[in-house]
C-alpha cells in the first residue's frame, strides 16, 4: 500500500486513510436511500432493488476505480440534480419516454463526454461558460431538489390548477403551493423532525449527519406508524439480483425517440458539476500544488467519472458523478487512493443492507435532499451580484429550474441572456469577450425552443 499509494510522499498512513474513506461514505452514503425517490416506482418507474443495486455497485466499483487509476480521495455516485432531471425526463413525456430509453441517453451522454475529455473540448468548454453562470447552475439545482424534497415529505401542499398536465412531477406556474399539516398528516410531522434533527446534526459538525439522520427519523417513525416493517420479515439479506436493471438500457429507443437534447443536458450539467468538485476537493487536498502533476491527475480523474457515467447507465442508474461529500474525507486526513477504495469497498458491502433500504420511508429521506439543497445553495455567496451584466443571467439560471421544473430551462435561460447582455454591454464601452462555443450554443438552445418544442 505504501508504495502503491505513496503515502509517505502525501503525508499520510493506512490508519488514516481508511478512517477517512469511512468519512466519505458516511456522508455519501445517503444516496443509497434517496436515489430511489428519484429512479424508484415512484419516480422514473425503476425496480425498487435495481436502483439500490445499481446505486451501490455502481458508485463503488467507480469510486475504486479512481482510487486505484488515478490516486485521489474523489468518491462517486449517482449524482443529485442529475437523477432529479432524469425522474422529469420519464414522468413529463407522458409514457412517450422509457426508462430504458432514458438510460440509453445517460449512457449516450457518457460517450459524449469521454470523447470531450480525450479531445480536450471538455477543458475548451469550461472556459467558454462564465463563472457566474457554473456556479448559479449548482445553485438552481439546489432550489430545484429543495422544492422536490418539500412536495415528497408533504411539508408543502401542491394542488393543480385545472387544465394543467398532472404528470409533471415539479411545482410549476399551473400549481399553488400550500403549507402541509404536520399535526393531522404524521408523514409530515416525521419529515419535520427529520429536517430539524439533520439540521441540529449539522449545526454540531457530526460526521454523517445526513445518513444518521436519515436512519434516526426512520426509527422514530415506527412508533408513528410510517415507517412500514413488513417487508422485513423473512427478508433475504444476501443480496438479491432479481429485479435488476443491469444492461436494460434502450440505445436505439433513446436516439429513435429524439433525445438529443436530453444527450447534450446530461453532458452539460456533469461537466461542470464534475469539475468543480474535483478541482474544489483536489485543491482542499493539496493535490494542485504541482501545476503540471495536478492538471494530469484531473485529466486521469476526469476519464475515470466519464466511463462511470456510461458504466452507471448500463448497470441501471442515472449520472454517477464525483461526489463534493468527497471533502469530509479530506478533512479527516485523505489525500490518496486508498480513501477512495475504502469508500468504493464499503457500498460494494452495502448491497447486505438492502432490506433495511427498502422500508425507509420518504418522509425521512425527503429532508435529506431540503438540506442538500442547502448547501448547493451556499454556493450563491460566490456570484457577482454588483455587476448586472453577471448577475441577470445568473438570477434567470437559478429561478427558471425550480420554477418551470426543468434544469435545462435554467441553463438555456441563463446562456441566452448573457450571450444578448454581451452584444449590449459594448455599447457602453465595456470589453466583453463570448467564446465561440457560447454563440453554438446559444444557437442550438433557439433552435430547441423555437422548433422542437419546449
């Protein structure tokens, strides 16, 4: 391990490796219950044991992979954001789209992206898209996961307005949204406890505040009546591999149905979302210091999370990404591969744990994702709110994905306004510089609204 790893040369140990990737997955772990809202029966229509199948090997052969390849303490799984948008992607198209045929595209969508990473069209990209607008991306998807996370737990109340198209699963303009009842409704009064005991576990600084508190608001619902046991008895706890989405993806259905829109916001939102966490956790690691060995290790990084993407796709399970969670192992000491094999080995074990996955409810879960909005909100701090030509598109970026239920409205939103703000600023004098890609896209995001439909 000493020489495989380096350690001695990153100032580390075994101990201390392996403590950090159990920090890691302690705070990572989470997505092993919520992926399931997303991809479940309730969500995109996914068996309930392929998604937690696919959600564990999938971010832990993956987080292996990065470890052992390319030496970092990155961990990943499927992303949050991401499986949101591929939840919108089934349920808005009326049965038109699979979700076969929505793997096919996420699996597309990796192809795409290790042809940009090998290419280096993926480095050309993140810089032709201002700052402001990556980060107000992250920050929208936030918003985005808060309102689903409202509306799952019940704490807010959505009724429909008459006329409007039930099936699309976010609160937009045709919906009124309403306080929920947390003293006739128990599931809502166990999603408040959940909310406001994550919130405390985080105020305290406890490591794996998510993943405890999701596993404590569960027990306490069963006193309440919603934490549902039954299938507990005479569960299997050898891990089951029936009901699997493994190699279920529809390619041909994904490209015959015109996806390509779905293709490219796949591709879109991961690579600025990987990006920054393994810029931001490789940083916080010391691993940049050396330009020239930390831009090559990003690059090995970056290949790894693109074949993950596809690898994901295949055993069943929406975008796996590189996971900002990753910095609470750095902070507990990681700065080698060793705490991303720790991580990768403990979801590999996690598949024991299913039985207990499938009975918590999403009244405890649901506060999960409240929080995690939280902190991709935090980001907002970091957005230049002075500057107008800035801030305008970065405001339409973050308002238009929870308000209209779609991510890709968002981003299509905060591109447009800043490519026509950057024709008007020079008339001001200002020097402004759109890169060339900008103007492509901007192109193809007119062409979408304006002939494919919204």
């Amino acid at each position: 391990m000493e020489r495989f790893f380096k350690l001695k040369e990153h100032g580390t140990n075994v101990r201390t490796e392996i403590v950090a990737g159990l920090t890691t997955f302690m705070t990572m772990a989470y997505i092993l219950f919520v992926n399931n809202l997303f991809l479940g029966p309730n969500g995109a229509g996914i068996p309930q044991e392929g998604v937690f199948f696919a959600t564990a090997v999938g971010a832990g052969l993956v987080t292996i992979v990065m470890g052992l390849f390319v030496n970092i303490p990155i961990g990943l799984a499927p992303g949050m954001g991401l499986n949101a948008y591929f939840m919108t992607v089934v349920l808005s198209s009326n049965g038109a789209i699979t979700w076969q045929a929505a793997l096919g595209a996420v699996f597309l969508s990796g192809i795409v992206f290790l042809i940009l990473t090998v290419t280096k069209v993926r480095q050309m990209l993140l810089t032709a898209v201002p700052n402001n607008l990556k980060i107000a991306i992250t920050v929208g998807i936030g918003l985005f996961i808060t309102i689903v996370g409202l509306k799952l737990s019940n704490l807010v109340m959505v009724s429909v307005n008459p006329g409007t198209d039930i099936s699309q699963p976010v609160a937009g303009g045709a919906f009124n949204l309403t306080l929920g009842n947390f003293i006739t409704q128990q599931d809502t009064l166990l999603a408040l406890i959940g909310l406001f005991l994550i919130a405390i576990l985080m105020v305290l600084k406890v490591k794996g505040a998510l993943l405890i508190g999701i596993v404590a608001t569960t027990l306490i619902g069963i006193p309440m009546g919603v934490t549902d046991l039954s299938g507990l008895s005479g569960a299997n706890w050898i891990p089951s591999f029936d009901n699997l989405a493994v190699g279920q993806l529809d390619i041909k259905g994904a490209l015959g149905i015109g996806l390509l829109e779905v293709i490219f916001i796949f591709t879109f939102v991961e690579l600025f979302d990987t990006f920054g966490t393994l810029v931001g956790t490789a940083g916080r690691a010391g691993l940049l210091k050396n330009k020239e060995e930390g831009e090559k290790k990003l690059g090995k990084a970056m290949l790894v999370d693109a074949g993950g993407v596809s690898m994901g796709a295949f055993l069943g399970t929406s975008t796996i990404t590189a996971f900002v969670e990753s910095a609470a192992g750095v902070a507990a000491g990681g700065r080698t591969g060793l705490t991303a094999v720790t991580t990768g080995i403990m979801f590999i074990l996690s598949l024991f744990l299913a039985p207990l996955a499938l009975v918590v409810p999403s009244a405890a879960t649901a506060p999960a994702l409240i929080i995690v909005g939280v902190l991709m909100m935090s980001q907002v701090r970091d957005i230049d709110w002075d500057d107008f030509y800035l801030a305008f598109p970065a405001f339409l970026t973050i308002i238009m994905m929870p308000f209209t239920g779609g991510i890709a409205n968002g981003i299509s939103a905060g591109i447009i306004a800043y490519v026509v703000l950057s024709v008007f600023a020079k008339f001001t004098g200002r020097e402004t510089k759109v890169h060339w890609l900008m103007w492509i896209i901007f192109v193809i995001i007119i062409i979408r609204y304006a002939f494919l439909g919204i």
